[in-house]
C-alpha cells in the first residue's frame, strides 16, 4: 500500500478516534433535532440531515427529530390561490390554512419516515396531536389574533418514551390541541423546544440558515462559538438580537435554563454540520450552554 493511501486511511482513523469520547458520553441520551429552513428544501441536504441523525440512532443516541415544513406550507397555499400572510414572523392561520397546514406537513413528515427507514432505522410518524403530545392555547401576536396558531401550555412525552423504549425514532410535526380540541400550528422552534424540556433532552439542536450566533450581525469576526444562557440574555437585552433570531435564541436560552444541557445553533446548508458539530473537538456552530459549564 502506497503512504499517500494508507496515509488517508490514517485519517480516516483517526477522525473515528476523536468521535469515540463524544459517542460514549453521550451513549443513550437525548437528542432533540429541530429540522427545517433549506436543508428541508434541498434534497441534497435534506438526505444528509437523515443519514447524519440515522448515524446517531445506531451508535447509542436517541433522537427525536421536530420538523417544520413553512416553505412547503406557503407554496401549498399559493396553489389554492390564497397569499400567505405573516405577522411579526407567524403564519396567519384561518381555518383553509390550517387544513393545508396539517395536510403538507403529514406529507413532510411521512417522507422523513420513509428516508429513515430506507436506511435500515424504524421510525414513527407522529404530530402534537398524537397521544395529546402538545397541548395548546391560542398564541397572539402582539393582541392581534392570527387564527389557528397555537402556544404550548402543556407537553405529554409519554408516546415518546413508549417509542423509544421500544427503539423507534420518532418524527414529529409541531401540530397541537386546544382545549377545545380545535386543532392548531405551532411554531416548529417552539414545539422542539417544549419538547427537548419535557423528555429532559441532553442536547436541542436548531438547523437554521445561518451560521450561528454574531455579536455583530455585520461583523463575521464576531462569531461566538460558546456562550452561557444568561450571557446570550444579555445580548438580548442589549438590542445586540433581532429578526427572527431573537425568538430562536428566547428558545434556546430558555430549554437551558429548564434542565436541557446544552443547545446547538448550527448551519442545516453546511453538509454533515450535525455530525461535525457533536463528534469533533472544534464544532462549527453556536453552543449556548449553562452557567454551570462555563
């Protein structure tokens, strides 16, 4: 053997090596993947984000993907001649839209189903309405009301401890019940947050399409690759945060100050960015972590 070829095949080794503290640390605990943005519009990257979460069911991980489907959703609604209308970044929902809502995104997650299982992984299908998962109330924004949108009140994980002792991966669309058994759209970022809470998650991870958090939006040498919740609350309040990361980092901040032990803010376009973020030392995205671990 050629040193050139053995001296990939090193590599390659050695690459596993620095996965092997990361697998047995976090061997049989939860991980809660929020899926969306372009890696759900790319089909390239769609089937990377599968394999990557599949890799990390067989080596002793128990994910749990959350997935949103708003693209999918818009296009939906245009081809019944509806425009979607948004206000401050959620979905005007009346009741046409809901239908629609609940229908693409049963579709989205039947597909995610159908890709897990092709790479040999059984894996379940489930929204918030099963086994009165996510229980909701009407979310407004700002007094407005935006019709069927929901805010989790109350999560119910026995379903998903029932599939994953029973080793399932289990594939969730953020869809919850009112009170009134009326059915509401939940924000996907909100639904895996709840989520990760409720099952204690090690690890919620937010595919996006940025690369993570900025200091400064405008300034790529701001990039903060590790900062504490009440840090990242800081930024908050210092106006340093805005547009639709706001929310997002309010989430984040949020599952870690509620038992989850660490949440990842990671690229969805940057190829296998789950697998380089969890098994190698450098990471390639924003970790917001606890005071404690600082």
């Amino acid at each position: 053997m050629e040193n050139k070829e053995l001296s990939k095949i090193t590599e390659k080794a050695e690459v596993l090596i620095e996965a092997l503290p990361y697998i047995q640390k976090f061997n049989r605990k939860i991980i809660v993947v929020k899926y969306g943005g372009s890696a759900m519009s790319n089909e390239e990257l769609q089937k990377n984000v599968i394999k990557d979460v599949t890799l990390l069911k067989l080596v002793g991980f128990k994910p749990i993907i959350v997935h949103g489907g708003g693209k999918e959703i818009s296009k939906w609604v245009g081809k019944v001649g509806k425009e979607a209308q948004f206000v401050n970044g959620l979905r005007v929902t009346d009741e046409e839209t809901m239908e629609i809502a609940e229908m693409v995104l049963g579709r989205v997650n039947k597909n995610l189903v159908r890709m897990v299982e092709e790479l040999g992984v059984k894996a379940v299908g489930i929204s918030g309405k099963d086994g009165k998962l996510l229980t909701v109330e009407k979310k407004l924004s700002d007094g407005k009301d935006i019709g069927f949108v929901g805010n989790v009140t109350e999560v119910t994980p026995g379903i998903i401890y029932d599939l994953l002792d029973n080793d399932f991966l289990p594939i969730i669309s953020p869809i919850g019940l009112g009170a009134d058994y009326e059915t509401y759209n939940v924000n996907a970022d909100d639904a895996a947050c709840a989520i990760a809470k409720a099952v204690g998650a090690d690890k919620l991870v937010f595919l996006t399409d940025i690369e993570g958090l900025y200091r400064d939006i405008n300034d790529k040498d701001s990039f903060i690759s590790r900062i504490t919740a009440t840090d990242a609350d800081a930024l908050i309040s210092e106006g340093l945060i805005g547009g639709g990361m706001l929310p997002k980092l309010n989430n984040c901040t949020d599952a870690v100050k509620n038992g989850v032990n660490r949440v990842h803010i990671l690229d969805g376009r940057i190829p296998h960015c789950l697998l380089l973020e969890i098994f190698t030392n450098e990471g390639i995205g924003t970790a917001i972590i606890s005071d404690t671990d600082a």
